[in-house]
C-alpha cells in the first residue's frame, strides 16, 4: 500500500511562505489544459510533497493503470469489467470506440426521426431516470440549454410524485415524448416514475403510451419486455457505469434538446481531456496534480469535506453531479483486492453557487476550526446580456474569496481575527460552451480515477447503494415484522 509517511514528512510551509520562497509559483502550478486555466498555486503543494507523491504514483502503477484504462483492459476487478466511458468520446480498444460510434449514429438516427415528425408533433421531452442517469443530462441541459433548447426538457429523478407533478404542469400529453433511462431497466424508482408518466399521457388521450416510450439502457431485452419498441431502444456497453454514462445514450435528453452539433462539441472537450490526461507527464498532468492535492489535505492534514463553488449561476448543478461521481467512485473501505484501509478514502463532495454562498456558509470557511480545500470555478464570458457590472462583480467576489482565505488577517479582536492559510483551487474558463464543460467534467472524472489508484481502491463499483434498495424491497413486501423496533415503528406510524 502507498508509502503516505514519504509524504507526511514534509510538513509544509503557510501558503503565503511558499508564495514567497517561489516567485515562479503561479507560473509553475497554473494548467492550460483542453481550454481550462486551472490554478493550483494556492494549494499546499511543494517540491518535496510532489516528488514524494510521484513515487507514490510509481509504487501504484499509475501510468499502468492509466494505460488500462484507456485502453479498455479490465480496470473494474470486483466486477471483471473494463470502463468503456472514453470510449464513447474516441479512446480505447478499437472494439468498443466502433461499437460507442455505431450506437452514437443510431441515437442521432432517431433525433433525426423525430425532428423529421416520424412520431408525431413531438414538443416537451420528459425523461425519467436517477443517480448518473439523470445528474449528468440534468447538468447539461441545466448549464447549456437555458437560452437556446429545441425541445423543452423536463428531468424526473425523485419518486416523490410532486417532483413528477412539477416537471409536467406545462406540458402537453400529446405532445410528449419519453425517455426512460435505466442502465438495467429494472431501477424501480426509474420505473414507477414511468408508468406514472405513461398514465398521465393516457390520461390525456395518448391512446398508444409505449409508441411514444424510448428506453435508453444497456440492458435492452428488459426494455423490450417492458413493451418497448427495438426501433425505439438505444443500448450502450454495459462497462459504461452509470456516474459515467452521459456520454452514451443516456445523453438523449441532451443531444435531442440541444442538437446533435452541440452533444458533438461535449464530447470533443471532453476528447481534449482525455488527450492531455493519456499524454502528459505526471508534473505536468492537471488531474494527476489535482489529484495529489486532494490526498494532501485527506492523508496528510485529516480533512473529511471538499467544497466546489461555481461562480456561474449555468454550473449551479455541478457540485450535485461531483457528489456522486467522487463519492459513489471513491468512497471505499477496502481495497481493489478486498483489503480493509486504515487510511481516510474520498472526502464529502459538498458545495454552491457563489455568491449566494458566501453569505451561507463562508464563515466557517474562513474562521472556522475545519480545514476545507475549496474549488472555485468561474467563466470569463457572463451568461447574460445585462449590465457587464453583474460579471464583474462575481469574478471580483470569486478571486478575492481566493486571496481572503489564503492571506487571512490579524486582528486584536480576535472575533474579527482570520487565521489564513486556508488553501483553494480556481478554474477559470473563456466560457461556458459545450466543449469546455465536457472538458470540465472529464477532468473530474480523471482526477477521480487517480485518487482510486493512489488509495489502491476501485471507483468502478458502487456496492453501497445496493443494500438500502434491497431492504426496502423487503418493507415493501413484508411490511414493519422483522425489523428493528425503531423502523418497525416509523413504518407503524406513516402506513397504519
């Protein structure tokens, strides 16, 4: 396992010292990496720490690991899989990018139907799934549909019936379309979800419900036994996992809502990523030294949080999205062999939209007694046209968070008193396109995977979700005997 006492005997200078010993600092860990400036400069990381992480990376294998991955070998061994997600962007076994070219041409073969009238004058796209079947469309159509989208695009993830309620108030029955996202096509949430949507299309006086159904699944005989139509089924590779899978047809909402050019340039930036992560040296790779940072702070300094802040109301959605692709992959207890760790895993993904934030939660930010990595993410191009004083502002807010939290400030009330020393990461891109945040949310990805290698844990497997799903199967089937009395209880009081 990782040699973490090569790294914890470099115990860092402040931030402001590192600063000063090294006027090439900024120059020196600031990344141009497929359009992103990525600053690590106010992070804690410094020669020593870098060396040691690096043969950590070594120890690890991670330019093996790296090679696996991109290549398609099995990387998954709890499960024997490969991670075929890259595949859909153009990297890996010749095999699976043909096959992830194939089923992309099928996907935009039916957008192409549908914008054609081949199901009837279609308006509102309502599609059902949960977890990365529906964080990932969500953020897309979020961050790049709000002026320009060809369809109105409704995503329903919870099974709390209002949420289905609130997505469809506007829509016309007659006019919808569903998508049904499920990577098995037996999620029950997902499910329940579409038959309710399929009664209140009937309801309307959609006589053929499932002629208007397209299932997006990777297990497509399911599909067909639910009643779906096989013109109407758009599979992707198992070895796609779910947090992951926005690439593949789960993007449907996406590519029909935004048009096909624009889910094209997504996975370009997100291509761009890939090529500088497959490329690049370890000291000059952005994910790799993003990655390093954040097993500073978790093994060196005992941080539990990591908090991202968009500062830029189209990326509201991201910090929802980080949460499930950092903590589903890499919240972990044991290792790739079954191995218990006695070492912290991934830290709690958590976060806002700033400047909202910053009259929420920076208090504790600043003069609290956590230590809190922060990540801001800002666009130099405003998503709006009113008064250019709105984006100045917010980036004005953003950099000076930045600075505050590193620089800090004494104070002979020491009330007013700031500690400093409080360590930060800002990206900064041109703007919010869609090859920039497919680029963005690769780079996640990739920096996700190389925290896995340097623990020795798997982020491809996602056990934990599994029992809280299998026991309430079981309420549902057997009631409140069996369980213990304060469940037993709970359940009394909400169904008797």
């Amino acid at each position: 396992m990782p040699n973490w006492d090569a790294v914890k005997r470099h115990e860092s200078e402040t931030l402001l010292e590192l600063f000063d010993k090294d006027k090439n600092r900024v120059n020196a860990l600031t990344f141009n990496a497929a359009g992103l400036r990525i600053d690590m400069s106010k992070t804690h990381l410094a020669d020593e720490t870098l060396d040691a992480f690096q043969s950590i990376a070594l120890e690890m294998d991670l330019l093996g690991k790296r090679e696996a991955l991109l290549s398609g070998a099995i990387i998954n061994p709890t499960e024997g899989r490969s991670a075929l997600h890259i595949a859909e962007r153009g990297i890996g076994a010749d095999q699976a990018v043909t096959e992830a070219k194939l089923l992309q041409g099928r996907m935009k073969a039916l957008i192409e139907a549908i914008d054609a009238g081949a199901m009837g004058e279609i308006k509102h796209i309502l599609h059902v799934g949960i977890g990365g079947s529906a964080l990932g469309p969500k953020l897309l159509m979020d961050a790049l549909g709000r002026e320009e989208s060809r369809y109105d695009v409704a995503i329903v993830s919870n099974v709390d019936g209002a949420a289905m309620a609130e997505a469809v108030k506007n829509f016309d029955p007659q006019k919808t379309l569903l998508a049904v996202a499920s990577k098995t096509f037996t999620t029950t949430e997902t499910l329940m979800n579409a038959q309710s949507a399929m009664e209140w299309m009937q309801e309307g006086g959609v006589a053929d419900t499932l002629g208007r159904v397209i299932a997006l699944t990777a297990n497509p005989e399911k599909a067909l036994e639910f009643g779906v139509d096989e013109s109407r089924i758009l599979p992707f590779n198992e070895n796609v996992g779910g947090r992951y899978s926005l690439w593949c047809s789960i993007g449907f909402p996406a590519a029909i809502g935004l048009g096909w050019e624009v889910y094209s340039e997504i996975l370009e930036g997100a291509a761009a990523m890939d090529a500088h992560f497959a490329n690049s040296d370890i000291s000059e790779n952005a994910p790799v030294l993003a990655a390093f940072a954040d097993l500073y702070y978790t093994q060196v300094k005992g941080v539990q949080t990591r908090a991202v802040f968009a500062y830029d109301e189209r990326l509201c959605l991201l910090p929802d999205y980080l949460q499930q692709l950092e903590m589903e992959s890499n919240g972990k207890s044991v290792t790739s062999e079954g191995v218990p760790i006695d070492y912290a895993s991934a830290p709690i993904t958590w976060g806002g939209v700033g400047t909202d934030a910053q009259h929420a939660v920076f208090q504790l930010l600043h003069q609290g007694t956590h230590l809190i990595p922060v990540e801001f993410i800002a666009s130099k191009t405003p998503g709006h046209d009113f008064d250019p004083a709105h984006h100045e502002t917010l980036l004005t807010n953003c950099f000076a968070q930045g600075a505050a939290l590193m620089a800090g400030r004494s104070n002979d009330d020491k009330a007013r008193s700031y500690e400093g020393n409080r360590p930060s990461t800002t990206i900064l891109i041109d703007d919010v396109t869609p090859a920039a945040l497919g680029a963005l949310i690769a780079y996640y990805e990739h920096r996700t995977f190389v925290n896995a290698v340097m623990l020795g844990i798997n982020p491809f497997d996602q056990f934990g979700v599994e029992l809280g799903k299998e026991i309430a199967k079981q309420i549902s089937q057997d009631g409140p005997s069996g369980f213990d009395p304060s469940t037993s209880a709970l359940m009394k009081a909400a169904f008797e």
